[in-house]
C-alpha cells in the first residue's frame, strides 16, 4: 500500500517516514514540506540517508492508499477536501480532529472551519476506540499528554472505579521534542537542559480530550523536563469508594492483558518499578502502573509512553493498519532500547 507523510519535515513527520520505510505492507510513495522542497529526506532527517525520497510541495500530492497529516492545527481542516481526494485513508495528527464537536474547539482552540466533519473522525487511541477504526477514512491520532493520561485512568472506568464525578489531578512531564522542529527561545538547549519547568500550569488543551473521552474534568498541569522524547503522567485520584489493590489488579488486567502495546509496571523488583519514559523510548508501548494511598484514601496512577511514537506517530501507524484491515503489531514491533541516554 502506498502511503504520504504531508508536512514530513517536522519531528514527528519524521517519525512517520521511518515508520513507513519499515513497514511491512507500507510504501514511503511521498513526503511533502514547503521549507524543503526538492531536497532529500535524509537532509533533514540523517537516520533516513538511506530513503531514495525527495520533499515534494504540499500542494502537489500524489495518489496514494494511506496519507498522514503531521502539520500544525488549522492545515488539515482547510486541506481536509485534497488530502481525502489523494487518499482512501486520511490519517490527522494535528488537533484539528480529535474532539466531538463545535463547541469545544470555540472553547479551547480558535473554532472550526469544518465542523461538519468531527462527526466522522475516529480517534485514533485503538485501546479506547478499537471497534470504530475498521474501515474509517478519517482518523484522529490524539494528542500525547491526553494519551498518557487516557491510558492511566481508562481501566478505572471500565471497571467503575471512577464515575466521572470525583477529584482528579494529573501532572504531565513531557520532553522538548513535544514542542517540535520550530521551538523557540524556551527550546534553545540553554534554555531547556535541567529543567523542571512548569509550562502549562492551567488550562492546557489536551483537557478537551480528556473531558472527551472520558466524560471527566481533570486539574491538569503540564511540565517540561530535561529530556527529549518522552511524556509521563502522575495521576492523583480520589475515589468516593474504598478501593483495593486487588480490585486494581482486576481493572488494570482486565483492559489491558490482551493489549499489544500496553505493559503494566506497578511497583514490581528492580530498578524500574513504576512506568518511566525511558524504558518505553522508541517503541509503541505504554507502561502503566499504580499505587494506594490508603492514609489520604488516595490512588496513584502512573503511566509512560514516547510522546513520539505511541503519543503521535505510532498511534497514527496502529490506528491506520487497524483501519485498512492489517496486522496492529505491523510496522511497530520494536521494543525500545536499554540502556539508553536521555531519551
């Protein structure tokens, strides 16, 4: 199957090219970027000097099966018509479609320009919406701190835990490659290396989804750290009910034991008891793990992924081969590397 990376000169649209370049059933067929038209994809992106592509104009697509979108908020609502002409899948890791409706882009982004389409997007989490990507031609990925925390508390829903009513508060670390190939004066690594900086106290967007999906209002704060892949979620829960370890282990196992990309780390032997970025960088999985509180008759949940790979490019991949009838596991197989350097 031929597949397109529009806007593949960014981070995670090289994160894309690499995942088509080694899947099994995809072809890397086009890489569009403006800034870099005619240039080799490797120029930009030196683990892919191998790929024989060049950066075509965006405004040229070629034919193919499968496009990902990896631009900024606001292209793909106002390209959606060509990119679906180009394609039979349209994959969008922007923000454009990700939410349900009109109203929570006028609350938390600056409105819709097509909003008779959110009704026909998918997003793209397979652990949460699964049952809704066979066949879907219009996918959202999700954004990677929504991922992380989704990941986190989804189980304590399907297991009743949670109803949506009681007190959550999530804190967010995220690394620099969150703020992609642009940055800016906070993404200088003078400014950035050994921080623990406090970027989004209040009212950061990935809120929406999380209202979204799982019908819960969060107190949500995000960080940067000094690492460059990576988002780790500590989610502190306050449930109306006393609730067990093992109740946990029921909810956790139950949503998760049969999932391809999720693992459970919850305060095991060994070095990494509990999830952390670095034992997830580079690969697909999520780690997701617990402890109780009993004293302030709380719950701490715990959960890592690579914001590029399961946040962005990995959840795009598997929510595409879903879509078009492949293998999940196809093209995202890789389990990361140990040890590794900040990842």
């Amino acid at each position: 199957m031929k597949a397109s990376v529009v806007g593949a000169s960014g981070f995670t649209g090289g994160e894309l090219c690499r995942l088509v370049d080694g899947h099994p059933e995809f072809e890397l067929a086009q890489a569009t970027s403006r800034e870099y038209a005619n240039r080799t994809v490797g120029h930009v992106h030196p683990n892919l000097r191998h790929v024989d592509l060049r950066f075509t104009e965006p405004d040229e697509l070629e034919r193919v099966d499968v496009l990902f979108a990896a631009t900024p908020h606001g292209v793909s609502m106002n390209n959606v018509d060509a990119f679906r002409a180009a394609a039979d899948t349209v994959v969008d890791l922007s923000a454009d479609f990700r939410l349900s409706n009109e109203a929570a882009y006028d609350e938390w982004y600056d409105g819709h320009d097509r909003p008779e389409l959110l009704a026909e997007a998918e997003y793209a989490l397979p652990e949460l919406n699964r049952e809704n990507l066979p066949g879907a031609d219009l996918i959202a990925a999700g954004g990677c701190n929504a991922t992380a925390t989704i990941l986190g508390l989804l189980p304590l829903f399907e297991a009743d835990v949670l109803s949506g009513d009681e007190q959550v508060v999530v804190d967010v670390k995220v690394g620099s490659s969150e703020g992609g190939a642009g940055g800016g004066r906070a993404s200088s690594h003078a400014e950035r290396s050994g921080v623990v900086r406090p970027y989004a106290p209040t009212g950061h967007r990935h809120e929406a989804e999380i209202q979204d999906f799982l019908g819960l209002d969060v107190s949500f704060t995000v960080h940067a750290v000094d690492m460059v892949r990576g988002a780790a979620a500590t989610c502190h829960v306050f449930p109306d009910e006393p609730v067990s370890k093992g109740d946990l282990w029921s909810a956790y196992r139950g949503s998760y034991e049969e999932e391809p990309f999720v693992r459970l780390a919850a305060g095991g032997g060994g070095v990494y008891r509990y999830p952390e970025p670095k034992a997830v960088a580079g690969s697909n999985f999520a780690e997701v793990g617990f402890e109780l509180d009993p004293a302030n008759r709380r719950l701490v949940v715990f959960s890592a992924i690579d914001n590029m790979m399961k946040g962005s490019a990995g959840q795009a991949i598997h929510a595409a081969n879903i879509a078009v009838g492949l293998a999940e596991t196809a093209g995202l197989e890789s389990t990361g590397f140990h040890p590794v350097g900040a990842p």
